[in-house]
C-alpha cells in the first residue's frame, strides 16, 4: 500500500472520548506529510541520476568496444604495412639480381628508404598504442571516480537514515514537541535501559 502525502494531509480521525489531542495529531500529520514529500523528491534525484550514470555507463562501454575495434584496425594494418613492405624489398632484390651494378645500387638504396619508412611505421604504432592505453586508462579512472561517488552516495544516505532514526526515538520526539518533561513509564525504561 502507497500513502502520498495527500493521503496524509487528508486523514481524518473520529473524535472519541479521551482521545488525542486533534491539534497535535494534526501537527505531527503535517510534518510526516513534508517528510514524505522529501523523501519522494530525494528518490526522484536518486533516479534521475542512477539513469544518468547507467547512461554513461553504457556511452563508456561503447567508447572501449571503438577502441577496442580500432586497436585490432591498427594491428591489421601494421601487419598488412609489414606484409606490403616485404613483397616489395624482394622485389627489388629479385631485380637487383638481374641488373647492373648501377640497378644493384638503386635498389639498395631503396631498401634503405622502406628499412626507414618501417621504423616510421613501427614508431608511430607505438605511439598510437601509447596514446590508446592513456584513453583507456582516463576512463578507467573516471570509472573508477563514479564507483567512489556512488560509495560516497551510499554512505552519505546510510548516515543520513541512521541519523533520523536516532532523532525519532520513542517518546523523545513527542517530549521535545510538547516540551514535556519525562513520565514515570519514560523515566523507568530510561533507568532500565543502558547507554549506548
């Protein structure tokens, strides 16, 4: 059963005799009915923002399977570079072979010119993957970062129910309201009751 705080703004009870007094049960009725009303409001925000950190979540998750996919990219085309490079230095030796000195010199020289470019390649993966494990790392940390808040979140909220729960304690609430000192029952559970 849901009660709103409508429910508990319209509540009326029979008058009897020697009941309570209908002032204060209508007091404590209004304060029960903002109480509700904020914890409504604080579920709401804890909603929203639950679907706000799935939704990064998910935009996280799709940001690594990207990387992911273009990590294996960039090995395929390291390999295929590699693979290309090969074929066409023994080309070139094959032809070195049939030729002069003059052509046995040209292709050395080109050898030389892809032994460069290889080195380029193989420094500019290298830098690639460097740069691919800080993205991920950066998102491992920010991931990281929100698994703390949501901890953070979590004990804040603990902390903040234990303390209602310690201001609502029996009697102390309706003694506090009234201003009223303490009744004989009151005062021999409190002498019965040990501390802490």
């Amino acid at each position: 059963m849901s009660i709103t705080p409508l429910d508990v703004d319209q509540k009326q009870f029979r008058v009897v005799l020697r009941g309570y007094d209908a002032n204060e049960v209508n007091t404590f009725l209004s304060q029960v009915s903002r109480e509700l009303e904020e914890v409504i409001r604080e579920n709401k925000q804890l909603e929203e923002e639950l679907r706000r950190r799935d939704e990064n979540l998910r935009e996280y998750r799709e940001n690594e399977s990207r990387l992911r996919e273009a990590l294996v990219s960039a090995g395929r085309m390291t390999e295929e570079i590699k693979e290309s490079a090969r074929k066409e230095a023994e080309l070139i030796r094959a032809e070195a072979e049939l030729h002069a000195d003059k052509i046995v010199a040209s292709s050395r020289e080109r050898v030389v010119q892809l032994t460069e470019q290889y080195h380029v390649l193989r420094r500019q993966k290298a830098r690639l993957l460097a740069e691919l494990s800080g993205i991920l790392d950066a998102h491992r940390r920010l991931v990281e970062t929100h698994e703390e808040l949501d901890r953070e979140a979590s004990r804040a909220e603990e902390a903040r129910v234990q303390a209602r729960r310690a201001v609502d304690l029996p009697g102390a609430s309706r003694r506090r309201r009234t201003g009223a000192a303490p009744d004989a029952t009151e005062r021999e559970e409190s002498d019965t009751t040990p501390p802490g």
